[in-house]
C-alpha cells in the first residue's frame, strides 16, 4: 500500500533570490570573457563563457520549479512517474523543476446521493437517498490507488447505502428492533462506518453521513400507510386496555379493603363488564339509573 509522505521543498523567496543571483553571476561572468585585443577586435574566452552559459541555462530551468500551495490543499508531485511525495504546506514553494505537480484539495466536500429504490429486512420496496460529508486525508492512496477518487467516494457511498437498507426493516413496532425510521441516530453511525470501510484504500474519511429520504415506494406506499395506521390503533388499544383492567382490579380491591358493598362472582363479572365498557369505549356512555335492587 503506497502512503503519504512529505516531499522535498523549500521556500519558494529564497529559491527565487538565489536563481536571480544566477542569473546576475552568469551575465557578469558573461561580460568577463569578452575581451579586446590592441587592434581593438573582441574577443571571448571560451571556458568562462560556457560556464556562465550553463549556469543561466540552469538558472533559467530552476523557474520550473515554482509552486504555490493553497490552505487546506495538497501537491503531489512524481518524478518520471514515481511518487516524490506530497507538498502541504502554505505558500509560494520551489522543488525539483522536473517534478510533475498535481493539486489536491483536502477541504470538506458533501453531496446527496440518488434516491435508491431498495427492498428492506422485510422486502417492502423502500427509497432512500443520504448525504455523505468527506475529506481527502491520504494524498497518496487517492492519487494512485483509484482511478478517479471523487467518483469512487459517490459510487461506494450508494452501495452502502443500499446494503445497508437490505439490514434493517423500514419500520418495527417493537422498540428492541432497529428500523431505518425509528433508530435514525443509530443508522447514521451504521451508514458511516459502512462506508469508511469502502472508503479506506481511497485515502477518504467520512466525517458525516446521514439519510435524508426515506419513504415507501409509490406502488405500495398507501398499502403501506394504512398498515401503519392499524399497527398503531392496535397499539393503543392494548395501552387502553391494559390501563382499564388496572383500572378495574384497583376499584375491585378499594371496594373490598373499605367494605362498601360485598358484591357475589356474578355482580363483580357484571361491574368488570360495565367498567370495561366505559374505559374502552371510543364514544362517552349514557349511564343508566337503576330504581330497583342491585338483582332486577
């Protein structure tokens, strides 16, 4: 596996003082070797010119070497194809004039995925879309290890995204079961991690990831809408039920503690009946008065 490491530079002033001084030596040195003679004809001396012609030449190909690095950005930078290194720090920057640089942003990027139709844990055919926020955190590994690193990142996210749909129902009526509806804190954390494992030979880190659509599909949505609606009116008739049979043993045991009134099996079915009747009733009861004995 091919990392990140820190190339060869310096700062980018210096190197700019020093190839002008160069420049400056080798046009001296230039106007040095011509000499003329006593019938006044010029003349060059061979060896000094040729010198300072090399180290212009020289001067002239180190200005290849400038660079500038912006904040929260990378250079990358080979060497006849081979990694050199990656170049981080801020500002105007010289190295090798025959490195090859290619910026790198390592700034926090997001984008939103498609809306992915998908069958959950109980094969409803759901949608569901997400928005992922990463950054670039290994020069190295996004430069050489994938093709094109930013289109990975939206690729691998939308697979996770759909196994992770496959894993978890849409919905569940008990609270011990995760669903993608109902456990929204814990599926996001379930949604990163799957996608920074995908995301590891890519030198990407997920730093958010979080489902921002999440429906039934429209063939089955008010199939699905009247489902729920029933789950959730079962569901409160158990609550009213169980609250009214409290309700009941409570007046029963009350009634007996403080003997107010000794009621027989058949009186007490007959009150529990009555009791339960008004509890659970959706409507509110028309009492009924009775003149004659607790019998007729």
């Amino acid at each position: 596996m091919m990392r990140e490491k820190t190339a060869f530079s310096m700062s980018g002033f210096l190197a700019l003082a020093g190839l002008l001084g160069m420049i400056g030596v080798s046009v001296y040195g230039v106007v040095q070797a011509v000499h003329r003679t006593e019938l006044g004809t010029p003349t060059i001396s061979v060896g000094p010119a040729v010198g300072a012609a090399l180290l212009f030449l020289l001067a002239v190909i180190g200005l290849a070497g400038f660079f500038t690095v912006n904040p929260n950005e990378g250079q990358v930078l080979q060497l006849f194809g081979r990694y050199a290194g990656t170049v981080k720090t801020t500002g105007l920057r010289w190295s090798n004039p025959f490195y090859r640089k290619h910026r790198m942003s390592l700034r926090v990027r997001n984008f939103e995925s498609a809306r992915l139709k998908v069958n959950d844990l109980d094969g409803n055919p759901i949608e569901i879309a997400a928005v992922v926020v990463w950054r670039v955190i290994d020069t190295a590994e996004a430069a050489f290890h994938v093709d094109d690193y930013a289109q990975f990142v939206h690729v691998q996210s939308e697979a996770a995204l759909r196994n992770l749909a496959t894993r978890y129902p849409y919905d569940a009526h008990d609270d011990a079961l995760v669903s993608l509806r109902g456990h929204t804190a814990t599926i996001a954390d379930h949604l990163q991690k799957e996608i920074q494992d995908r995301l590891t030979q890519a030198g990407a880190a997920v730093v958010e990831a979080r489902i921002t659509h999440l429906a039934y599909a429209p063939e089955i949505a008010q199939a699905m809408l009247q489902r729920q609606q029933a789950g959730a009116i079962i569901a409160a008739r158990q609550r009213i039920v169980e609250g009214a049979v409290g309700m009941v043993e409570m007046a029963l045991a009350m009634l007996s503690k403080r003997d107010v009134v000794k009621l027989d099996e058949e009186r007490k079915a007959a009150m529990v009946s009555n009791l339960l009747v008004v509890l659970c009733g959706e409507r509110a009861t028309q009492p009924v008065v009775n003149t004659g004995t607790i019998y007729q």
